[in-house]
C-alpha cells in the first residue's frame, strides 16, 4: 500500500501494530501558505502514549487506509480497478465486521480531498453528495449513498480534537466528497451505517496530522471505526494523463517512493 501524501499517515499510523517510537511529539505550529501560522497550544506540545487513550484490554473498532482510485472509476466497471474494487468490496467489509452485531456504531472518515485551515467535522444528520471530478459519463454525477450522518459522533470527534489541542469546526452544509461515497458503495452498498467526514489540513504538518491520528484513537474504543480514503502515491491526473509517467527517471523515482513507503506501512 502506498500513501499519497503525509496527511494520510494521520489514519494509517493508528493500524500499525509496532511503531518504532511508542510516542509522537507535536510540533508547536503548521505552516500554511503566505507566512500564515495554525497556532497549537502548549498542552499538545506533550507527548501522547497510546497507552494514555485506551486501555490495553479494550476492543478496538478497525482502522483501515483504501485506494479510492481515480475518480468514480471503480464504480463504473472500469477494469484497471479491478483489484481495488474486489478489496473494497470483501476485504474491507470483512475487516469492519458489517452484517454482525459487532459492526462499528459509526465510521469517521479522511480523506485529502477535503482540506481546510482547522480540522473540520462533518456534523449534519444528513448530507449530499460532492461530484468533485470531472469529464465522466453522465451515470456518474447521478450516483447516491444515503448513509446518516451523526450529530452525536461529529461532537465527539470535535471533543477529542480539542483534547490534544486543536481547534476543530463543524460543518453541517458541505457535501461528502467522492473520497467518501465512491469507496462505501462498495464496501457498504447498504448505507445502514452513520458517517462523519473529517477533513485533512491545509498546512500538511505531520506533528498537527499525529494529532488528529492520536485523537481519532481514543474513539476506537467506543466502536467508532476509522478510514483513511486515498490513492495509492501517485494522484496527479495533469501529470498522468501528460505522460510523466513514460519517463524512466520519473518511474524510477515514483517505484522508489512506493517501495519505501511500502515497507513502512507493513512493518510489524
């Protein structure tokens, strides 16, 4: 698996079962563009422990980071994404349990197609759908997932956020984006389960993403499952379509990158 930005790490770090430092320091501010500084209080300064968040014992709802492929693409019988298609639709649902009482309560979920200056929560009990791509077959801005959203649990994010420091907003009016509804038709057609979008910061901090990572983790323990929405690595479509990807010392670099990221990801 390969992520495409640092963003990302912030729901992919919580599924590793070691990382090498038990703890991550936050950095003390996230640079965003023009010189403009997303200030984080001295509290989030400290180091956080899993340990500090849950109990060893507890049993944890899932996290788990898909490839969302490119667009509505994997929805539309597009047959390079057949792999991804076929995890998204047995693997995926598998790992969250569906169709047993054990199924997550609700899934919060990241994904880089939503970036703002604080974290913001999708928070409204209900909300439509974002066609954000474009120059596809017209079936494709005719699709819908009706799946709740939760008040309840936007609120509990938005309390554990300012738990390590951060200033989150809620959001009942922007719609779920394809990073959201193109992947959970395929891996929850049935739309039975509550969902809450959180965005990504514009500013990329890792130490802000390590954050959010580490607030997201202690709502595991209430059977909140948490996904991290993405494209494996490479998702620059002017790049892809412009033929940078025929350049030997472009794919060179690219499968290095990959397999770098890779290892890190599966590392026990």
């Amino acid at each position: 698996m390969i992520i495409k930005r640092p963003s990302f790490l912030l729901a992919q770090l919580l599924s590793l079962k070691h990382i090498r430092s038990s703890t991550f320091a936050v950095a003390e501010t996230a640079p965003l563009p023009n010189n403009i500084s997303i200030p984080i209080p001295q509290n989030s300064l400290q180091q956080f422990p899993l340990s500090s968040l849950v109990s060893p014992n507890m049993t944890l709802a899932p996290v788990i980071c898909v490839s969302h492929g490119g667009g509505p693409l994997p929805v539309l019988g597009d047959p390079m994404h057949k792999e991804i298609v076929k995890s998204l639709q047995t693997r995926v649902p598998a790992l969250l349990k569906l169709g047993t009482p054990e199924a997550p309560r609700a899934i919060v979920l990241v994904t880089a197609h939503w970036s703002e200056r604080n974290p913001t929560i999708s928070s409204a009990a209900k909300h439509e759908l974002l066609y954000d791509y474009y120059g596809f077959p017209p079936e494709s801005y005719k699709l819908r997932y009706d799946a709740p959203g939760s008040p309840e649990v936007a609120r509990e994010v938005a309390a554990a956020l300012k738990g390590v420091g951060l200033e989150p907003k809620l959001d009942e009016t922007r719609g779920w984006d394809h990073g959201v509804f193109i992947p959970l038709l395929l891996i929850n057609p049935a739309a039975n389960i509550p969902i809450v979008q959180l965005s990504v910061l514009r500013s990329e901090s890792p130490g802000a993403h390590f954050a959010i990572g580490r607030a997201l983790h202690s709502l595991r323990a209430s059977n909140v499952a948490i996904l991290g929405s993405g494209f494996a690595s490479f998702h620059n479509l002017r790049l892809m379509f412009g033929g940078a990807g025929s350049d030997p010392a472009f794919r060179a670099r690219n499968a290095a990158w990959s397999e770098a990221v890779g290892e890190a990801v599966v590392e026990e």
